[in-house]
C-alpha cells in the first residue's frame, strides 16, 4: 500500500546482489525494484560526488552487481562538462560519507496477490525444500564399507592405552624412520653441502612414504589399513637398507665428515619440537567458542581421512561426495597416525610441534648453507659454527618465532596503563583495524600457537623444500652437473610442486615461479649461445610441468579449482600498517643497500681509478630521489605501493651493479633477489588485485602476505651475510650490531608476551596433557540463549566411534559455522548431510546452491508432519543415523515423538542418555 520507497543508503543494494547463493530473495527483489516490475520507478535521486573546475569524480555502485542502472541515475553527471568515473569505491567513501538517497515511486498500485506472482514466491518456497533431485560436477564418493572396517573404529588405534610419555616416543621414532628411508635416496643432492642436508630428510622421507602409499591408495592397489601400511614401510626400508648398502662408504664418508653439524640439527629438531609440545601440552583443546578457528574443519577431515579406505577420502560436511578439498597435508598426519596408532585427538596435537620442527630445521639447513657458499664464493675463511650457524639461527627465529611490530604497541599501551593485557589475536589484525578490507595478516608464530592443522601450516617446509632444491638445481656449475643429474632434481621438483597444490593450492602458483625462476638463471647464466638457453629454458619448463602435472593426476582429476578470476582492489594498504608488518626484512634490506652504495665508491675507484661523477651525472641520480619524495608527499595513500617499487628497484639495482663489475657473488645474490622480488611483490600484487569470490580482500591478503612473510624473512638471514661481508669500519659494526639487537628484542617481544594468554584462551585451565578433546567433559557452551553441556556430547562421540564401524551417513542439525554445530561429524569423521555452510561453499564454488538447499531441507526435516518429506530426504540422503541432541532439543523440542510417530519400526533408538537420542534408519523395514 506504500506510495513510495526510498533507498537512503546503497549499503544494500549495492552489496546483497553479490551474494545471490545467501540472499537469493533480496536479490531478486532488488532487480525487479529497480527495473520496474514492481510497478515502482526513480522519481528522484540526490547525490553528492566530488568535483572541482567542472569536473566530476564518480562512483558506480551498479558496477559489481547484475543490475541496470536506471537511466535517472545518469542524468546527474551529465551536470559537468567532464566526468571522470571512479567505478566501485569502498563504503568509507560511498556508505559512511556522502550516501545516495534514491526515491521511488508507486506508479502500478499492484495487489500483495500480484506482487507475489512477479516475485515467484511459490516456487522459491519450493524449491528450497522439496527439490531432491539434482546433478553435481563433483566426485561422488564410493566405499566400501567391508574393507577395513571390521573392527571398531578406534581399535585401530592400538597405542592409545600406553602412558602419554611412551607414545610421544613412539611417534618420534617413526619420524626418524622417515629419515632413514630418505637418507639413501637423496644424499647426493646434498653432497656439496656441510650439513649434508639432514634438515630435510625426516621431510622428504614422510613425504615420498606418503605419496607411494597415497598412489597406491588411489588406484585401489591397496587399501588405507595398518597392515597395507605396514607392509609399504616394510618394504621402503628395505629398498633404502639395499641403497645405503651399495653406497655405504661415500654415505659414512660424509656423515662421519658432517657429524657436528648434524648433531646440532637434531638438537634443533628435538628443542623445536619440545617447546611447542610443551606449549600445545598447555592448551591442547581442539575447539574455542569464541575465538573462529579452522581447528573443527581440520579435526573433522584429519577423522574422515583416518575412516576413508581409499582416495580420495570422502567429505564429512557434504555426505555422498569426496573432499574437494587440498588434503594431503592432514593426510600426511592422517598417515603416522595409523602408523603409530596414536588416537587422532593426542596425534593432531603432536602434529603440530612435528610440522614446525621440520620447517626450523629446513630453513636451519637453507640459512646456513647458503651462508657458508656466500664465504666461499668470496673467498673468506670459513668457520662453519660462526656466520653460517648464526645465519641459521636467526632464519629460524625471523620465519618462525618473530612477530610483527604491534607486540610493541601492545606493550607501550600496556605500560601507560592503556591496555590491560596482551591481545595476540590482534597483531594478526594491524590492517583490518583502519581498513574495511577484513585484511588478515597472520605470521607463522601465531599460526602454530593457535594451532590450526590448516593448509598454510602443513605447507611451510614444503616451500622452503622448494626454495633450497631450486637454488641448488640453479647454483651447481652446469660444467659439474651432468644432464641426468638435473632432469633427476627436476623431477623431484615436479614432485613438490604437485604436492603443494595438493597440500595448499594457493601456494601453488608461488612454487611454478620458484622452479621457473632457477630453470631460467640456471640456462642464462651459463656460456651457452642465446637462442640455446631458450630453448633449454622452454624444454625444461615443459618437462617440469608436465611431470608434476603426471604425479599428482589422481588428485587434479578429483579436485575442481574454485573461480579464481581476479578484479580490482578497492582497498590500499596503510604505509604504517606495512611497516608494522615486514619492519625487519624492510630494515635489514635497508642496512645492506646503504652499506653497499657506501662502498660502491671504493669498488668503482679500485677498477677505474681515472673515473669522476660530473654535477649532471649527480643530478641524474638524486632527481628520482626528489621526484619520488615529492609523490609520498603528494600521494600518501600510494605510499605502501611507492615504496615497493622503490624496493624491487633497489634490489634490480644491485643485480646490475655486482653484473658489471663482475663481483664473484653475483649468482647468489641472483637467487637472493629472486625471493626479495617475490616477497616484495606478493603484497604489490594484493595492492592492485583480489580474487573476485573474496570476502572483501580477506583471504587474497592473509595467503600471499603469508608467502611474502616467509620468503621476506627467510631472505633476510641471508641478508645478514651479506651485511656482515659489507661492514669496513668499526662505526658500519657498532651500528648493525644496535639496529639487529634493537630489531631482534621487537621480533621476539611478541613470543613472549602472546604464549602466556593463548595458553589460558579456553574453557578451563584445569587440565594440561595432549588429549584435544578432554575439555568437553567439563564445558559449557552458550548457544541461542540456552547452555549446552559437552559431557552429553562427548559420551554420544565416544559411543558413535566405539560402535559405528563403517562410514554411515548422520544427520545432524546444521547452525552457523564456527559453533557447536556439526560436533558429530567432526569428533568421528563420518559423513554428515552438511557440516559448516559456508566452508562448503567455498569448496564447491560451482555448486552453492545445492549447498544452500541442503540446509534449507535439514531444518524442514527436523519440524516436517510429512511422513513423505522425511523418508524422501533418508532416502534421498542415504542417511543411516539421525541425531537428536544438545543443539537439535534447542530448536526443535518435539521431534523425537514426531519421528517416531512418523516412521514407526523404520528407525531403532540405539542409544538414548541424557539429552541425546541417536536413532538409526532402515529403509527396508515396514
């Protein structure tokens, strides 16, 4: 009956149409508004837009969003005699400040019965609950449920009655296994190294078990059981034990001439791996309530993996399907714990202290390595325990432990009586708290202390595998390294590369670069003729691709990438919240340009003594000096990108320098800025573009300001060699030395103060050890308004894993994500009709519908009359258990009696105690 509707805001219109799969209603309405369907048309629209000499700065709200733009809304920029349109501006800018105000008016006077026919109301209804047929691009997943199975399901965990103590043992001597399996097989990679690569082989030794048992897997050659594992690992120490045999003199050679060195490796290992035992020993719940975390997804697919036979593992928040999901790295923990038959809830907590072991002594061995060729390139005595050690050391602390310089601000707050305690979670938010962007700019630190088993974390030594195998498949001498030799590290490339696509796709564009980036300063820094070296670069980049692409086919012919078209970023990163972030790497790099340039003088003057800088030629070098000063003057929101061309210039520079007056480490330095442009040019990217389906900028700036992190930090343990060779005067050292302890204490500040109230960020601090899921015995979870007890629901968990063996279907009602919602499915790893929504859509970006009608159908099923209805959706869904729990007694009080009275013998109550109720469905039963 309205006469008119007036739009003060274009914070909806302009957003909720990009969000058709959440809000397919108001989309709709919104169309049919603006266009006229509804009888309503623009009679005026007010807007205030910036202008200046006659010329016009606009917005388009209409850009993002498949709506036309009505012709009323032109008219106004027709006022100005030029018109520059800015396109889509962020709601800083077009929300919060100088809103539009759009009125339209009544011209149709439709009826409410008219108004419902344009809208289509009937059938929307319709389709969102009755709809039980429908096609999938997706993998349908097929067990069988006969094969390991027979048992129950945690009587594969035959350790889990031992003493804590004696299964951290057990696990560590499995890893150490791993090592000996690699030994053999890659020993002649490393042979030219003084730690002889022991950083890697516990790595590489898990990573080509797992992928053999994995392929074999896949391709129903075996089945993913203890005994089938038992024998691979048989077998693979045998094939090791016969290699080590044949080449046991230059293999003891080596280890009896690295002893030290590797002695001190495990030690690292062993130290790394201890304090974050201890640290997860402290807190080791697996579920915060109020905190998000990936901890559920990853707990959920680490239980599916472990219930899976063969590959790939079926997905327990989208039953019927496969996880089209980058898995192999809960895989790989998937896989020692069948191993070692260590209980999922200890193992997920051990895997962690694991994973951040292999990555500190990985880049231990990279740091140092790379230390000790920069002293012998320049030939320099060479004190391994001293620069190269010290070099380790700190890469180890500056990817791992540092954070960034908010711990800083933290403390100063802390100190003024500003703040009351420290926030770890916020140094992981420094953009996002003066930006709209949702920017997430977590470090590797915090990802470990928070303990999420989540891609980015499993693929941290995979990439560092991938920086020091391109850097030795590029530094070793073309003359020394036969051709078989190379095509044999390339393969092994290919086999990362695929693997990191396999392990965290994101990262997988980062590796092709990595690897394409050694093939071509391999093939161009040799004597070779020019059209040569393209043609060896363009063959090696073939065979490289297409090998990884072979490896891993079984994964890319059952994953479907998400839609990773890119569009422009409408959000800028504030200069202070850049130097905030990567402060050290920017410092370090800052320190060894201003003490190279400084020294430069001398070098130029001892090759040609006879040479003068005129005024011109000054003139040329400080006027790109002045014009860039004046641009940051002038342009204070480009800052971030300035100074990122700046740096990536800088480092070009010094390429062209060491290239023309032919400094012997040059090819090091190569490599060096090879990660520097890499890790300076990640965030570049993140400033000009976004992939489309992003949350704002949300995702695109954690993954690749998380690769910059590591490539950025890592470069600068390098750096500090590099310094260190630079320094030609006491007062060059008195200053380094301040600057890197100064830089050192900000880096460390955050590890210090952010263990203490992570460790204390859960339930209750009444109970220390590694069992991630203890907590629920004594917690409490607040969930629309009414208090849950998890006791109820960790005794229906222990009873559903000690006596549900093969993979049935539950069905469970699905709530919004980061809540107690879809506790069964991830405490058992059984296939559930839907987990988390949200995470589900991301992952089956092709088929969000169908995840949006499977949720609609789940609460229809738990209030439906219709005996129709529900034995349609258990058939529909091949649901074998229906839960009535903690969560489902909330919303839906009465449907225990309804079920029963609905579908009478078709379900049995196999288990009734305290709130919960887990009734099974027999569709043959009458």
């Amino acid at each position: 009956d309205s006469d008119y509707y007036i739009l003060y805001s274009n914070r909806l219109y302009a957003t909720i149409p990009r969000l058709e799969d959440r809000y397919p209603g108001s989309k709709l309405f919104y169309e049919k508004i603006f266009n006229g369907d509804f009888g309503f048309n623009v009679v005026n629209y007010q807007k205030q837009s910036m202008n200046l000499f006659g010329i016009n700065y606009s917005e388009n709200y209409f850009q993002r969003i498949d709506i036309e733009k009505p012709n009323i809304l032109s008219d106004h920029e027709t006022k100005f005699s030029i018109n520059i349109n800015l396109g889509w501006s962020d709601e800083s800018f077009s929300v919060y400040d100088h809103p539009n105000v759009i009125i339209l008016r009544n011209d149709k006077n439709y009826s409410q019965e008219k108004l419902f026919e344009i809208f289509g109301f009937n059938d929307f209804e319709n389709i969102n609950y009755y709809n039980f047929s429908s096609t999938s691009p997706y993998k349908k997943v097929q067990i069988d449920n006969s094969l390991g199975h027979s048992k129950s399901y945690i009587e594969q965990f035959y350790f889990s009655e031992y003493n804590l103590f004696f299964q951290i043992l057990f696990w560590f001597l499995i890893i150490q296994i791993f090592a000996f399996i690699s030994l053999p097989i890659f020993y002649k990679l490393f042979i030219n190294l003084p730690d002889f690569g022991f950083g890697f082989y516990k790595f590489f030794g898990l990573i080509i078990y797992g992928f053999i048992v994995w392929l074999l897997s896949s391709n129903n050659f075996i089945n993913f059981i203890f005994t089938d594992l038992l024998v691979v690992l048989i077998i693979s120490l045998i094939v090791s034990i016969i290699l080590f045999i044949k080449n046991k003199d230059v293999i003891l050679f080596y280890i009896s001439r690295s002893k030290e060195k590797i002695i001190m490796i495990e030690g690292i290992f062993l130290i790394t791996f201890v304090i974050f035992l201890m640290i997860r020993y402290l807190n080791p719940d697996l579920w915060h309530p109020y905190r998000g975390g990936e901890k559920p997804m990853d707990y959920a697919y680490l239980n599916a993996i472990l219930r899976s036979v063969n590959f790939p593992p079926h997905d327990p928040w989208f039953s019927g399907y496969t996880m089209n999901y980058y898995y192999f790295g809960q895989y790989l923990v998937a896989l020692i714990t069948k191993l070692s038959g260590i209980p999922s809830n200890i193992s997920y907590n051990l895997a962690i202290p694991t994973f951040f072991a292999f990555s500190s002594t990985a880049i231990f061995s990279f740091s140092s390595n790379f230390s000790y060729l920069y002293k012998k390139s320049k030939g320099l005595n060479i004190d391994w325990f001293k620069t190269p050690v010290i070099s380790g050391i700190f890469g180890i602390f500056s990817v791992l432990i540092f954070g960034n310089f908010d711990s800083i601000i933290q403390i100063y707050n802390m100190f003024f009586g500003n703040q009351d305690m420290f926030d770890y979670w916020r140094s992981t938010r420094t953009i996002s708290m003066v930006s709209t962007g949702l920017e997430i700019n977590e470090f590797p630190f915090f990802t470990f202390i928070f303990a999420d088993l989540h891609a980015h974390l499993l693929s941290i030594p995979i990439i560092i595998s991938i920086i020091t195998v391109s850097f030795l498949f590029y530094y070793e001498n073309s003359s020394k390294l036969v051709e078989m030799k190379k095509l044999s590290i390339l393969v092994f490339l290919s086999f990362l590369t695929g693997l990191i696509k396999a392990t965290n796709s994101w990262d997988y564009p980062l590796a092709i670069i990595i690897v394409s980036s050694a093939i071509i300063l391999l093939n161009f820094t040799s004597n070779e003729k020019f059209i040569l070296k393209i043609i060896k670069s363009i063959t090696y980049l073939i065979f490289y691709l297409l090998i990884s692409r072979l490896l891993f086919i079984n994964f890319d012919l059952n994953f479907i990438m998400p839609d990773l078209s890119l569009s422009l970023s409408s959000w800028k990163t504030p200069i202070l919240s850049f130097l905030q972030i990567l402060f050290l790497p920017i410092t370090l790099f800052f320190i060894f340009i201003i003490f190279y340039l400084d020294n430069f003088k001398s070098r130029i003057k001892l090759i040609y003594p006879k040479i003068t800088l005129s005024q011109k030629q000054i003139l040329i070098i400080i006027f790109p000096i002045l014009l860039l000063t004046m641009i940051f003057v002038f342009f204070y929101e480009f800052l971030t990108i300035l100074s990122l061309f700046l740096i990536v210039f800088s480092t070009i520079l010094i390429v062209f320098l060491k290239y023309k007056f032919y400094e012997n480490d040059l090819r090091l330095y190569l490599w060096l800025s090879v990660m520097l442009i890499l890790g300076f040019g990640l965030p570049l990217f993140t400033e000009f573009l976004i992939i489309d389906s992003d949350i704002n900028r949300m995702n695109t700036y954690f993954k690749f300001n998380f690769q910059s992190w590591i490539l950025l930090n890592l470069s600068s343990s390098i750096i500090i060699t590099f310094i260190l060779n630079e320094i030609s005067s006491n007062s060059k050292k008195y200053f380094f030395v301040s600057i890197f302890t100064l830089i050192f204490f900000i880096g460390i500040s955050y590890p210090i103060y952010a263990i203490k109230p992570r460790v204390m960020d859960r339930f209750n601090d009444d109970f220390h050890g590694l069992d991630g899921t203890k907590y629920m015995q004594n917690a409490e979870y607040s969930q629309e308004g009414n208090w849950i007890d998890l006791s109820d629901s960790y005794q229906a968990i222990d009873w559903i894993n000690k006596n549900i063996s093969t993979n049935r279907v539950i069905l469970e009602y699905s709530t919004d994500l980061y809540s107690w919602s879809s506790r069964m499915s991830i405490n058992t790893g059984l296939q559930s009709v839907l987990g988390w929504d949200w995470h589900q859509k991301q992952q089956r970006s092709l088929d969000q519908n169908q995840v949006t009608l499977r949720k609609k159908q789940i609460e229809e099923f738990y209030k439906t009359d219709s005996y129709q209805y529900l034995e349609d959706f258990l058939e529909t869904y091949d649901v074998g258990l229906i839960i009535f729990g903690s969560i489902e007694s909330n919303f839906f009080p009465e449907f225990p009696s309804r079920l029963e009275e609905k579908l009478g013998d078709k379900v049995t109550k196999l288990y009734d105690k305290d709130n919960y109720k887990i009734y099974e469905y027999n569709a043959e039963s009458k």
